[in-house]
C-alpha cells in the first residue's frame, strides 16, 4: 500500500483519522473494554492488533503530525465552504476560510500548536499553508461545489447491528439527489491508491454504506473518494451483497477484537507501515514492552488465536 495506505496513514483527517472517534491518545479516559467500532479502528485492528489495543484500550497519546493536521484543516475548509451561497463557492473563497479555520483548529486543539514551535520564522508553517491552499484549489478540479447542495456534511452516523454490535463513524458528505438516490463522499488528502489497493480504500466506504443502509433501509447508490493529492476520484456502486460481506467480515472483526479484549493477548504485526506508528517504544517488535494491561483477563488458554491476517475482504 505505497502511496495509498501510507498516504492515508500520513494524509489522516479529521474523518480520515478519528472516524467517527476522538483521536487516539488526545485525552485522559479510564481504559475500557471497546464498545463500538469505526472504520478507522477497524483498519487498525487489520493492520496490526497491538496497535489497536495502544490507541482504543490503552489511549496512549500520540503526537499530531503535519499531514493528519493539514487533512483535519482541509476538510473543515471544504465543509464550511458549503455555509456560502452556491455562486459564492470558488477557489479563492474556499482559500480564503484557511486562516479562521487554523485559528479555530488551533484553539479546539491546542496540541497541534507544537508542530510549529520549533519554527520561529514561520516559514514551515507558510509552506504547511500554502500546501492546504493547493489541496483546496485541486477539489476545484475535481468536484464542482456550485452545482453541490449537500444533504449532510461531517454527519455522525451510529447503526446498532442485530449482534449488539455498534458501528459508527463521520461521513464527510452526503448528498441526495432528486430521485432520492444516495451519494456517500469522503475526501482523501492523500493519493489515490493503486487499482491492486483499491478495494482496501472502499473498505471505510461500503463501512459507511452499511451504517447508511442500517440506519434507513436505502443501498446507497455511489460511494465516491476524492484524492486531493493526487487529483483522482475512486466511485463504486455497492449492491446490497456488498453489505452484507462487509457486515460478516465486521462481525468477524469484532469477535477477534473481543477475544483479544478478554484475554489481553494482542500481537504486534510489523509492516512497513511501523516507521508510522507513535508507539515503536513499547512494542516488543521494537524492544520495547506494553504498558501493563488495564483490563482484567480471562485465562489465555484459548486466546488470541482470530488475530490471524485480516484483510478488507
Ligand atoms: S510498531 Fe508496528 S508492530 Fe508495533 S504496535 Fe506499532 S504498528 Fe504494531
């Protein structure tokens, strides 16, 4: 997953990265057992199981990188856009909204502050700007917000599946069209994947028509990514069979999820997506040892054997 899931990992937002959740780490909260999850968690989990335990059990803090940041601030940017009249909604409007977006980014998250702190010129933080606006002016090319009228934008979405299991997350956008045929986006500020990595990229989408299709009874009719770093937009048209796998591979999901949970054993799997993770020191891949298990265990005898590969499918 070059460019795309190290993309995604680097070009987090604020529904790329929190989906649905806090980001991990960025408060104190007593651990708990998991009780829901979102996509975001979800692709932990399949990435690697320790990591998932050290974001979603653990909460250990992690620091913001640039790239998460600048998605955070692109999307709020691109959503606010929305609040101006259609014929109002251009490029340099658009541009515009970046500055009163950092400043209300930086005042609702004080920590992402310190990625500039070693930057006294400002100059880092100019050529981090100039970056968003260029990610802003390409969703020009890409999509054309004066003939948009989305039904719903950063909308939280939260669908209890017969199991018990609750599946939630943030769409970026919804829009409706006359017809009443549903159209799912979500903004990338990453690259489009490679076609050999694409059906790991719609995995969050078919998530979100899933909690759509829970939640109303309607199959959306596109799910559509638009990749701003690279200019290029990934759409499927999911039938309910679709659905129905991503449930059953959710479900099976969240039972590898539980057994971990209860038994407290979690396995690291290093990837080339480690040189990503905020948490090299404690993992034993790395020489380091996990904090110690918050949450009480049951005996391990038979634990831990789900956490075999877990991919999208
Ligand atoms: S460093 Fe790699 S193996 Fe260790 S927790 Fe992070 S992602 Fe998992």
């Amino acid at each position: 997953m070059e460019t795309s899931t190290d993309a995604t990992v680097a070009e987090g937002s604020g529904s790329e990265g929190s989906g649905g959740e806090p980001p991990a780490g960025s408060r104190e909260v007593a651990a708990a057992p998991p009780s829901s999850l979102s996509p975001s968690r979800a692709g932990d989990f399949m990435q690697c199981p320790l990591l998932y335990r050290f974001r979603v059990i653990d909460r250990l803090p992690e620091k913001p990188s640039e790239a998460a940041t600048r998605g955070t601030l692109v999307h709020a940017v691109l959503e606010r856009l929305f609040d101006t009249p259609a014929t109002e909604r251009t490029a340099p409007r658009a541009k515009a909204l970046i500055p009163g977006q950092w400043d209300r980014l930086r005042e609702s998250r004080p920590e992402v502050v310190e990625l500039f702190a070693d930057d006294p010129e400002g100059e880092r933080l100019a050529r981090w700007l100039s970056e968003a606006e260029r990610l802003v002016e390409r969703w020009f090319t890409l999509e054309d917000p004066t003939r948009l009228e989305p039904a719903e934008r950063e909308l939280f979405v939260e669908a209890e599946l017969d199991s018990g299991l609750r599946l939630r997350g943030i769409i970026d956008r919804v829009d409706v069209a006359p017809t009443g045929e549903v159209r799912i986006v979500d903004y990338k500020t990453g690259k489009a994947p490679r076609p050999e990595y694409a059906e790991s990229a719609l995995f969050q989408m078919k998530f979100y028509a899933l909690v759509v299709w829970r939640l109303k009874g309607v199959v959306p009719r596109r799910l559509q990514l638009v990749y701003l770093g690279s200019g290029d937009v990934l759409t499927y048209d999911p039938v309910l069979a679709d659905l129905e796998r991503v449930e059953r591979k959710l479900l099976a999901l969240w039972d590898a999820i539980s057994l971990a949970t209860e038994t407290g054993n979690w396995r690291p799997r290093p990837t080339k997506l480690c040189g990503w993770c905020d948490h090299q020191a404690v993992c034993p891949e790395f020489g380091g040892t996990p904090p110690p298990y918050p949450l009480p265990v049951r005996s391990p005898a038979s634990g831990g054997g789900a956490q075999g590969r877990m991919g999208p499918d």
